[in-house]
C-alpha cells in the first residue's frame, strides 16, 4: 500500500471511533472468542502475512504527565488504530524514528463507553478537550483539514495510558508502571517541551489553537478536579 493511501486508511479507521461511523450492541460486552479464532491465521514459513502493528496507522504527537508527579511530563509519539467505532489503542513511543523505544499504551474510548464506566474505574481516563483546544494535540501526517476534522471528534473522548518505561531515566523498564495525564489548562505543560515540539515539526500550537477556537469545550468536571 501506497504511503498516502495508508494515512487515509488510518484516518478512516480512526474517525471510525470517534463518531463517524454506526456502531451497535454493548461495546462493553465480553467479545466473541469465536470470531477471534476464526480470524487467525497459521504462520507458513515464506509467506507474508498482516501484522498486528500494521492497523496502528494514524500517527498523533501529544505530551503526558504522571498523574501523581505532575513535574514529570514528556513528549510522546502515538501510533494509533481502532478496535471498533468506540475503542481504538496506541501503541506509545518517546521518539518516532527507528530507534525509538516502546514506553506504553494508550486505550480511547468514546464519551458513550466512559459514562458505562464504574466511578472507581473513571478515575484512571484523562480528558482529551484541553489537550486539544490549546493545540497541544497534533496529527502530523494529516492535511490541515483532515487533523481539524479529527480533532473535532476526538474531544468526546477519554484516555487510559500506562507508561512502562522511561528510557531517559531507565535502562530498562523495570519496576511499577505509571498511569498518565493529559494537560488540562495553560501553564501545566512546560513552555519548553512545547517550543522544542513545534521546532521540530515546524508548526505553531498557538496558531492550531486559534484554528480550533470552533471545537467546542466539553470538559467532564470529574476530570477537572483531578
């Protein structure tokens, strides 16, 4: 598949969770693990076959904390696809060449699935509405128009993200895991992880945030407090 075929497929794909697409029955319901098996294949030695990292085609540039150490914020490269029109996962690298380091994982799931979600459990989805408002949430592959459409859809969502690793800190990713957390309001995020960013991308978060002044601002107060 051609690059930019690819990138539509994974814009497709992912707008697909975020309410661009008819999705029914309880999202939250165990899965059928006969229709797991039905889809597997058996490895042949000399035949190619689909990966599972091949569906993780939209690429998303956004910045973490530890949610119990806000001081602790990074940089991190999202390699996302989605699961159904209400789940996608991402797989979460500290840099997005060849030599990255896989850190952790991201689970999105739609505002319908996080009102199903228990009180204990909310307590462990970030919001997604600041992050993007203020233009701190980024899809570099994507035209101007393709990322605006995206992020339009994407503030109805929450996150659930565990870092494994901190390659910076670590040379190896031992010990407990760390639940992260998205930004909120101005000054939470450090001004110069963000201006190294943009450098970098050779875009102005300041600009996507004026852009996105139409997106409307749907905070839960659950998260807010947090």
């Amino acid at each position: 598949m051609k690059p930019h075929c690819k990138l539509i497929s994974g814009l497709a794909s992912v707008l697909m969770i975020f309410g661009m697409a008819h999705f029914t029955g309880n999202a939250l319901a165990d899965p059928d693990p006969s229709a797991t098996e039905k889809q597997e294949s058996k490895p042949e030695i000399g035949k190619k076959f689909d990966h599972p990292t091949e569906q993780l085609q939209l690429y998303l540039d956004a910045f973490h904390y530890v949610k119990n150490k806000p001081s602790m914020q990074m940089e991190v490269h999202h390699y996302c696809g989605a699961v159904n029109p209400d789940l996608t996962q991402c797989a979460l690298y500290d840099k997005n060449t060849k030599n990255a380091h896989l850190i952790g994982i991201e689970y999105v799931i739609s505002d319908k699935l996080y009102n199903q979600l228990s009180a204990t459990e909310k307590n462990f989805w970030h919001p997604h509405p600041y992050e993007i408002k203020s233009g701190q949430l980024i899809a570099p592959e994507l035209s101007g128009s393709e990322e605006h459409t995206l992020m339009n859809k994407l503030y109805r969502t929450h996150g659930k993200t565990w870092h494994l690793w901190d390659p910076m800190q670590k040379k190896l990713p031992v010990g407990n895991p760390d639940l992260m957390w998205s930004f909120t309001k101005d000054g939470q995020l450090k001004a110069s992880l963000l201006t190294q960013r943009d450098k970098r991308f050779g875009i102005s978060s300041p600009q996507k945030k004026s852009a996105r002044t139409d997106i409307p601002m749907q905070a839960k107060a659950a998260h807010t407090k947090k």
